[in-house]
C-alpha cells in the first residue's frame, strides 16, 4: 500500500470505537489488519484534503466473482447449470448417450466428463449455452437459480455468497464507489442475478462471452447465442476487459485466485492511491480451506505476489465471523 496511513492509526480512524458496534459498516469481519485496511483506505480517499483523496469518478472497485462473492467448491456454479441444461436437452441429442464429455454426464459421472480438461468444458458450455437468443438464456438461468441447490450444502446458489463481501459492497457504494464485476465467468450468466444478489446492475457486470448473433425470429429481431467464443475475461484478459468497457484504472480491487493476478496489478500500478486484496480460503470448518494446489480457484502466484507487494490478504477462518448469511 503506497498510501502513508499506519496500521495503528487505520484502526483508531477507520473503526473508531468498538463500543459502536452498530455504526460498524463490516459487522461480520473481525476487528484486525484487514478490516482495519479496508476501512483505512475508504476513509482515506473520501476525506477530501488529503494526498490520497480521490475524486467521485475516480472510485472504482472490481470484484472477481467466483470465490470472491460466492463460493466456487466444488466447481464453478456456472459449469454446473451447464451440467443441469445438457441433462434437459439431451432427449433432442440421442447422440449424446454414446458422445463424451456429455455420455458421462447423463451417467452422473461429472469427474469423467471433466477428464478431458478446457476442451470437454467448452463442449459443454457450447451444447448448454448456444443456439437460443439471449432473453431465451436469460429465462433459463432466472428459472434455474431460483431453485437450484449447492450439492453439499443444500443452499441455494445465491445464499452461497459471502456476507462480509456484501456488507463491503455497500459499504464501498455508500462512499461513492462504483462497483463491478470482472469474472471468468459467463457475463449472461451472471448478469441474471447481480442485480438482486450483489446490487451490480448488468451494465457493471463484466464477464467471458460466446459471439451473439443478430436474426430475425419469428419476424422479429433477435439476438442468438452462439457456439463460438468471443472473449476470456480472465487473467491477462481481466485488465483489457476492465478497459474495454470501464475506460479508467480501477483503485480498489478484489480477488481469490491466480486468475485475478493480472487485474490487481493492474490496480495497484503507481501512481495511488489504491488498494488490493485476496480473499485466502482457509476455512475448512466453515466452507473450504484450499490455495496453492487446489484445482479450483487456484491460489499460488497471488499468494506471493501480495506478500512482495503489501496487499492485503483475508484469512477467511480468523477475519470473518460469518461466511454466508445467516
């Protein structure tokens, strides 16, 4: 952090006195280093006056989605709605019975169908996601996350989100931010639910996305989905993605995995102020306790990366008090 504020002072600025426990803006994150950095830098570029001030339009923050604002074991909720739309289409693909990755799938082998690696991901993600216009996938993922359940905790999807993540969310819009998503994930997909989830509106969602095609359906216009990708919003992409459809450098960034190295770099390039900060799941009690070795939200290089840099890491079991809402 290039901002000059010390822990010790951060904590009596920032959080003031712990006797005002309901003026706390982050009641379910322990009082401690991360908390108190959080509430540091908010503090310290609202406060006009100072070096570190920055201006309305200045107040970006971007949040990976997967692992950052909800949870991603024991795979990415995305890839499991495509796992649910093969199994609903696959009465129109006889074919599918004898065609991996999607033979396994109807098996309820989900590890084989997985065996062949990014490439039987994509076939599955193209077979789901494909061939319908873009309000048709909008219905599909609407009915889907209203009703689907994680396989292990038997919540729904959109109560797998992190509260300390939501109470910093408002917390960082109550001071004028804006707030956007920037994910790997599949920005139609994620766009169904932001709004009610997270209060990021689409237009703030940013995301991976298959070529969308203009036709004329039913002698009206249309826009269908198509079975081709057209952009990755993840890793190098995350920074060209962010100016893109943002047009200014971030000063506030979140993340939990490698896959979000590249867009805090690029935040917390000089000159400040900024902030950046990883989400370390060490949880295992509570949710999962996985980094450097983990197939899923993999994080090596970040780990390392923040302790070269100063950024600030969550430890998920000692800084929150709650993971999901209650």
């Amino acid at each position: 952090m290039k901002w000059p504020i010390s822990i010790a002072f951060a904590a009596a600025l920032a959080m003031g006195s712990t006797a005002l426990a309901k003026d706390d803006p982050l009641p379910s994150w322990n009082d401690g280093p991360a908390k108190a950095a959080v509430l540091a830098f908010v503090q310290a570029v609202t406060t006009e006056g100072t070096s570190n001030f920055a201006p309305v339009e200045k107040r970006i923050a971007v949040f990976d989605n997967d692992g950052t604002l909800w949870a991603e074991k024991p795979v990415y909720v995305q890839l499991l709605f495509a796992v649910d739309r093969v199994k609903a289409l696959a009465p129109k693909h006889p074919e599918w019975k004898t065609n991996e990755p999607f033979a396994s799938i109807l098996k309820g082998d989900l590890k084989g169908a997985l065996a062949g690696g990014k490439h039987a991901v994509a076939e599955i993600v193209a077979a789901s996601h494909a061939g319908i216009t873009t309000e048709e996938f909008t219905a599909v993922v609407r009915d889907w996350i209203a009703t689907a359940r994680h396989p292990e905790t038997g919540r729904l999807y959109t109560e797998m989100v992190y509260q300390p993540m939501l109470e910093l969310l408002d917390h960082l819009r109550a001071n004028d931010f804006e707030t956007f998503i920037v994910s790997g994930g599949g920005v139609d997909f994620m766009r169904v639910f932001a709004e009610s989830v997270y209060g990021i509106p689409p237009h703030q969602v940013m995301g991976s996305s298959m070529k969308v095609k203009f036709e004329t359906v039913d002698g009206l216009p249309a826009l269908v989905k198509q079975p081709e990708l057209n952009f990755v919003d993840d890793g190098p992409g995350k920074p060209v993605g962010i100016q893109m459809q943002i047009g200014r450098k971030p000063i506030a960034a979140f993340g939990n995995s490698d896959g979000d190295l590249e867009m805090l770099q690029y935040t917390c390039l000089p000159p400040g102020p900024d902030f950046c900060l990883y989400v370390h799941h060490t949880d295992a009690e509570r949710e999962w306790a996985y980094d450097r070795d983990s197939a899923v939200g993999k994080l090596d290089k970040g780990l390392d990366a923040a302790a070269a840099n100063g950024w600030t890491v969550v430890d998920m079991a000692k800084d929150w008090s709650v993971v999901f809402p209650e």
